[in-house]
C-alpha cells in the first residue's frame, strides 16, 4: 500500500549540472511517503534512470545502473527486514494468545476436574452416612429383635416351668421312684409313655401321693427319661455299658418304644460286631483292614459333589445288612429297590434288589471301574472311577460325558461318599481287632529289626518265638472276641 516517489535534487544545466542529475538521481533520491505524492505514476528508480540515461555519458550511465540496482537492492532488503519484523511480531502475538487461550483452557479444565471431584467427594460421604445410618438401624433391629427373641424364649421357658409345675407326674417304676412332667412323657408321639399320659385312656393311681405304677424295672429307666427332657437330641451313651447290661437297656428301651430313636442304628452295629468278631478270629490282617473300612460305614450316602446324577440317586442312603455276595457284604437303599455289593467279577455297583447276580457280568445302574483284588469297603474306592448309567444321570450330563470302561456308562466326575453312622473304637468288638492289628504291626517290626539267621535261630530254639506268640496271640484274641 505504499507509494514511492523519486524527486531530483536539482535542476540546473551543463555536464556538471548534468552529471550531479544523474548523480542526484541514483543517490540523492529520497524514498518518502505521502498522501498526496507529487509524482502518482507507478515509476520506478530504474524507469526514470532509463529515462535520463541518454543524457549521460557512457561511464556515467553505467555508474547510474548500479547506483539504482544497489538502491533497489537495499530497498528490497529493507522490505525484507520490515515484513519479516511484521511476521515475527505477528508470531509472537500468536504464540502469546495460544498460550494464554491455553493456560485458560487449563484454569478451565482444573475447575471442572475439581468442581467433578468435590461433587464425587459429596456423594461418597453421603452414601457413606446413609450406609453407616443403615448399619445402625440394622444393628439397633438386631438387638431389639435378640431382645424381643431372648424375652420370648423366657417366657416360653418359664410357662413351660409353669405347665411342668401345673403337670407334675410323679411314677413308680419297678419300686423306684421318678418325677417330671406331662410334656416330657408326652414329647415324642407314638411311644409307650406318650400314649399312657395322653388323655386317651383312662388311668389311675396307684397310691395316696400320687403316683404312677409301671411294672418294669427301674434301673435304665433314668437314661429314657433325660433323652425325654433333651427332645430326643443327646446321643446316650452306652459305651461304658457290659454286653449284659446293653442288652437289658435294649430290652427296656424297646418296650417303651424308644429303641429306633435312641439306637436307630442298632440292628446295623450288631452287624458290624458280627463281622469284626469273625475278622478277629479267622481273618489274615488284610480281611481284619477291610472289616474295620466296613463296619467304620455302616451306613452312607452316595451323590455326585456336581450336578450329575438324577434326584433318585442323589444323596441315596445305604446301611449295611447281613447278606453277603461274592464274600462281601450288601448295603441296601433306605426305602428304595436298589442295593450296592460286590458282583461276579468283583466291581461294586448299584442295582435293583431282584437283579441281583452271584454270577455272570452284569452292568448296574452305579458301578466302579476298579475290579479284581481285595475285598473292600465302598468308602476305600477312588472317587473318580464311579460309572453312571442314563436312568441314573441327568440327560444333558450324559449326553456330554466321558465314556468309562462300559461304552453304556459315563464317568461320574467326583462321587461323593458321605459315613453316617458307624462303628469307632469306642465300640469294644473294634477295639479288640484294633489291638489286634496293632500287635501285627508290632510283631512286624520286630522281624525287620532282627537278622534273618537270628530269626530261624530264635524261632528254632525258643518256644516263645514269633510265630508261637502270633498264635498265642491269635487265640487269646479269639477268645477275647468270642466272649
């Protein structure tokens, strides 16, 4: 937007005047700005020396040319000079707005992160507080609920007090005499002394105090009268009882009704003491290992510790009876059709009670792969080598599953075997043959200590060597069991 004008310095005449013109044109020419040039034409410094350049002299006008080259050499560097200024003021300019624009941004941005983060801090501690007064609202309920809970059963206490006060019965059993009340005689249906005192029958008594006459004896009657108190719910303890004594209490037991609540596995232990004393008295120690497995499971469940088996099978009850297949003993399903034994070609399996095979091969419903060796109690079987057939398994699991040892069956992943009830050392029959199995072991000990030559030595010229104290042992124990 600039105009440039190129004023001559003088106007007078001559080669002098002439030359100080051409002179005055290449370096006296003042670059201006105005508003109202004198000059408006679009000349230039090398218009005008061209114009002037036929009044000088050769020489002249070569040194006329440079002085306006080097003129509009320094023009063009002072242009230079000014638009780069312009541009590095501009840039400058700039960069300053970016980096306030920026650091506004920034302030901006902080603002809101912390405006965001207060609101958050908000929230949590009301949730907080909220959760914290919920808790305390709970924790009061609890209490007020174990309060309202601890006052009620005080007070059902304390009218049951009230009701034993209210039905006190005093009894004469075989001469000796008992008290306590109509809702113990009264809390387990079905028994001899809930239908006595039941108001169904009319009974009288037998003296002027009151009392009740039951012509039994009354020595174990005091152990049926506390499992009446505890609700059924205490074991009794008959293992410091003799073998006469346990009779006599079953007996008694049994005629008040209460022998399948007290003992509700009582048919199974004899069963159990049956096959220890036989194991005690002709049984290699293998035999005597095996009844101990048996009798420790008397009774059991069977189940799969997945989603497996059918409800029919899941968690399928046994207990042990005293038939024996295959030189093993048979477990029977509690109020089902099925049995568990030892078949043919000695794999344990489930099958229906009337399908039951001494011989032949035949497939059960539940069986385990492992066949052949040792007798064996169920619960000494791997686990994880049950087979299941499609009666016996849900029908997605059989369709997916792995294929055992019979194309029909499939591999129950992990049977579970759960022991209910059976015989521990507690019991004397196991813990004759336990003692038994202990002296084998002892005896065995003994022998790998000594020295082959020493053993035949000593067994040669001593009477009480090892096998003579191995039969001693052995008879001693047999009479210990038969007894």
């Amino acid at each position: 937007g600039r105009r440039i004008i190129l004023r001559p310095s003088g106007t007078t005449t001559g080669r002098r005047d002439t030359r100080d013109v051409g002179r005055g044109v290449a370096r006296g020419a003042s670059v201006t700005q105005t508003k109202q040039p004198r000059y408006r034409s679009h000349c230039h410094a090398s218009s005008l020396a061209s114009s002037m350049s036929g009044m000088l002299p050769n020489k002249q006008q070569k040194r006329s040319h440079d002085d306006v080259a080097s003129g509009k050499e320094e023009i063009a560097q002072r242009e230079r000079e000014i638009l780069l200024q312009v541009y590095t003021d501009g840039c400058i300019h700039q960069v300053a707005k970016i980096l306030e624009d920026a650091k506004a941004e920034a302030q901006k941005a902080a603002a809101e992160i912390l405006e965001n983060a207060k609101a958050g801090a908000q929230e949590v501690a009301a949730k907080i507080v909220k959760e914290a007064e919920a808790v305390g609202r709970n924790t009061v309920k609890a209490i007020t609920k174990q309060g309202h809970e601890a006052l009620e059963a005080e007070r059902i206490a304390m009218a049951k007090a009230n009701s034993f006060q209210a039905g006190r019965v005093l009894l004469n059993v075989g001469g000796k005499n008992f008290e306590t009340s109509l809702d113990t005689l009264r809390s387990i249906p079905g028994t001899y002394l809930e239908s006595m005192f039941s108001g169904r029958h009319e009974i009288t008594q037998s003296d002027a105090k009151g009392r009740y006459f039951i012509d039994r004896p009354g020595k174990h009657f005091q152990l049926i009268l506390n499992y009446l108190r505890d609700s059924g719910t205490v074991k009794v303890i008959t293992s410091d009882m003799t073998a006469g004594q346990m009779k006599a209490f079953m007996v008694e037991a049994g005629f008040y009704g209460f022998l399948d609540h007290m003992m509700p596995y009582h048919a199974q232990e004899v069963i159990g003491e049956s096959l220890l004393r036989r194991a005690c008295l002709t049984g290699t120690r293998r035999e005597q290992q095996t009844a101990v497995a048996q009798v420790g499971a008397l009774v059991f469940e069977i189940g799969s510790t997945t989603p497996f088996l059918t409800d029919e099978f899941q968690d399928m009850r046994f207990v042990i009876t005293d038939q024996f297949i295959n030189g093993a003993p048979v477990w029977d399903a509690v109020g089902g059709k099925y049995s568990m034994y030892r078949n043919a070609i000695d794999h344990m399996q489930v099958t229906i009670k009337k399908e039951r095979h001494v011989e032949g091969q035949p497939v059960g419903t539940i069986m385990h792969e492992k066949f052949g060796g040792p007798i064996v109690a169920p619960t000494e079987l791997p686990p994880n080598q049950w087979l299941s057939c499609s009666h016996a398994t849900l029908e997605s699991q059989y369709a997916s599953g792995e294929r055992g040892l019979f194309t029909k069956l499939v591999r129950v992943p992990a049977m579970r075997i759960t022991v209910v009830h059976g015989l521990d050392a507690g019991n004397p029959a196991m813990a004759l043959v336990l003692q038994k199995l202990a002296v084998h072991v002892d005896d065995s000990d003994s022998a790998g200590a000594s020295d082959g030559d020493d053993r035949s030595s000593d067994s040669d010229s001593d009477s009480d060597g090892d096998s003579d104290s191995d039969s001693d042992a052995s008879s001693g124990a047999g009479v210990v069991c038969a007894e």
